[in-house]
C-alpha cells in the first residue's frame, strides 16, 4: 500500500520501490526525506546534531511536518572538503543515531554511508535502508551486505564512473552511471523492487568547470531517467550549486533557491525529496505536483 501520509499522489502505478516498507513510485505521494546529521565535518552546520536528544528533536519535528523517511549521515559527503574519517569513529556515530531514532519514532531510518563496516553498524542498528552516494563503487562489499539484510538502497550517481568524463548531455552521462550501478545491485542480488536512484547532485562538481551548471541541467532533464525504469530520489536542500546560482555562500542562505530547485526536479518526475527544511519543501512539492497532474 502507499504511506498516505502526505496529502497528495493518488493510486500506484508500475515504476515502484519498497524503502523500509514505504511504497514509492508511479503515482504515490511524493516521498519527503529527512536529513540529519551527527557529522560534524558536514557542509551545513544547522543539520549537525552531536547531542541525541537534540537529533531526537529535530527528526520528530521532521516527521511531524511529513517525513516519511530519516536519512543519517555519520560521515559527510560534501566532495570538496575534506571530511573522511575512519571506519570506526562513522559506525560509532551511526550505531549511536540510528538506535535513538529507530526507538523512538515510527518511520523507516536511511543511513548515507557507502563503506560496508558502518553500513553493517546502521543495519544492525535497526537502519532499513543503505543511501549510498557512491553508487556501490566506494566499496564492493556493500552491494552483498544490502542483498543480505534485505534492505531498501537509494543508489547515487557517482563521478569515479568512467562515464562520467566522457561525451554527451550531463542527463545522458548520468544515466549511463546509474545504469551501470543499477547493474551491480543486480548482479549481488539486490531486488529492483528495493532500489531507487539518486543524480547525484553535486557529486560531479570536481568535474566540471561550470558544476551549477551541470546540476541545474540534470535537474531540467530529470525525466529522462524513466528510461532505468526505477523510481528517482533527489537532494538539492542548501547545497553549492543553488548558492552558485543566487550568489548565496552560506547554505543558511540558499532556502529559497533549494525550495524552486526541488520544486522543478519533482515537475521533471522525482518520487524522492531528500531535504532539511521538511516543512517548507512539503508545500513546494505540493505545487508542483498539482503543476505536474
């Protein structure tokens, strides 16, 4: 069944995932994805909560608004800055989250981690989904560990693919990377009825000269993903591209921008909203759906 907890969408079509018992796809509500931190490396200080009772808060305030996911990053991701920690310290941070969150409130918990030892910590954890912006190239073990545990994967679209340097349209080259991903969870036995894909925004910046303009033109081309015949997640909430674009360094700023940027990603046929700001992304999505119908 679809989760009817966000008032819009009508009946399941045919291109569906599963993530944590949350049904998204063809003509299911829109899903709204909360995200929240316990790294403090990450890009966006506000979204940092290194005291639980804290994280606790903010991801109750997120499923009040509408989340119907909790993404938990123990290790940022951002591709310009220098956040690697090791193995160790990102499962401790994720174990620690992952249990409070999954004790104490009632929907699905995602962990954005791509190395197999903290992915492991966050599934033993209670996590039920693996967010893995490396789309299963960081390490080769994780695709088996998703297999294994049964879990729901968000696969990233990652620029270490060899298409991702090579020619054509930015949609076209991240297509060719998702499908070559979308290969690999096949191949350790991940049902496609439990993968969703992510574009990557942001990712490809150490790539391209002009990177907001890459982004900005996934986005505009998002509906050419159908093609891979699996339901699409994307996360613009705050990140560079969007202060490039509106002259905003600071991603306190770029609210707005984030807002318009996921409004368009879901007209172009996003079933998956990976945001900060919940609340104010719930309307911009309402809109744009009722746009879209």
């Amino acid at each position: 069944m679809c989760p009817w907890v966000v008032f819009w969408g009508m009946r399941c079509g045919t291109v569906r995932a599963q993530l944590g018992g949350v049904t998204v796809g063809d003509d299911c509500p829109v899903a709204l994805i909360g995200a929240l931190n316990v790294s403090p490396e990450s890009f966006y200080p506000a979204s940092v909560f290194a005291d639980l009772d804290a994280l606790l808060r903010a991801a109750d305030q997120m499923v009040a608004a509408g989340a119907v996911i909790l993404d938990v990053g123990g290790m940022s991701t951002a591709p310009y800055r220098a956040t690697l920690v090791s193995e160790a310290e990102e499962s401790d941070r994720l174990a620690r989250a992952v249990s409070r969150l999954v004790a104490k409130l009632g929907v699905p918990v995602s962990a954005d981690v791509s190395r197999a030892g903290p992915a492991l910590a966050a599934l033993e954890a209670g996590a039920l989904i693996i967010n893995d912006v490396t789309g299963f190239r960081g390490d080769p073990r994780v695709p088996s560990l998703v297999a294994a545990r049964r879990a729901g994967v968000i696969v990233g679209a990652s620029p270490a693919s060899a298409h991702a340097d090579g020619p054509g349209r930015p949609i076209d080259r991240v297509g060719a990377t998702l499908a070559e991903s979308l290969d690999r969870a096949r191949a350790a036995g991940v049902p496609d009825d439990r993968i969703v894909l992510d574009p990557g925004i942001g990712f490809f910046r150490p790539l391209a000269a002009r990177w907001w303009d890459w982004d900005a033109a996934v986005i505009g081309s998002l509906d050419a993903l159908r093609s891979l015949g699996r339901p699409v997640c994307v996360g613009v909430s705050r990140k560079s591209f969007v202060g490039a674009l509106t002259g905003r360094d600071d991603p306190a700023d770029r609210l707005a921008g984030s807002l318009a940027a996921s409004a368009v990603a879901v007209y172009k046929g996003a079933a998956l909203v990976r945001t900060h700001d919940v609340e104010l992304t719930r309307d911009a999505v309402r809109v744009a759906v009722a746009m879209r119908s």
